[in-house]
C-alpha cells in the first residue's frame, strides 16, 4: 500500500514530518496495530539516522514536575 512521508517547515524545535500510510483494512483494531507498529519501528531506528524524536511539553507536564519536585523537597 501507500506510504509518504513528508517534511514540514523547520521551526524552532526542528523539523516536523507527516506520515501517510494507508491500509486495506476498516477495522480500527487492526488499523491501530499498524499505526503503531510504524512508529514503534521510527522509534527505535531513528537512532541509526543521527535524529531525535522532540515533543514540546504542556503547561500539564510543567506543573506536574513542579509539583512533585515540591513534594519531594517539603
């Protein structure tokens, strides 16, 4: 079936990247299991490639850390 893979604009955290893939199965399960079984494969190859996988955290996972930071000093 049909992959493509394309770049985005580089911005300040890097450069982004789209992936279409297309399955010959409707059924969300299966179509799950393949999703990840792609980015389980980007994930642990994109090493070999010189790259970083790059999430920007959320205000969430800021106070998060913070707060248990704080727990743990108090």
């Amino acid at each position: 079936m049909t992959l493509m893979v394309r770049q985005l604009e580089p911005g300040a955290t890097g450069l982004p990247i789209e992936i279409y893939a297309f399955t010959n199965t409707v059924v969300w399960l299966e179509y799950e299991s393949i999703q990840s079984d792609i980015f389980d494969h980007i994930m642990a190859i994109i090493g070999e490639f010189d790259l970083r996988i790059h999430q920007t955290p959320t205000g969430y996972d800021v106070r998060s850390g913070l707060g248990s930071a704080g727990q743990a000093a108090s």
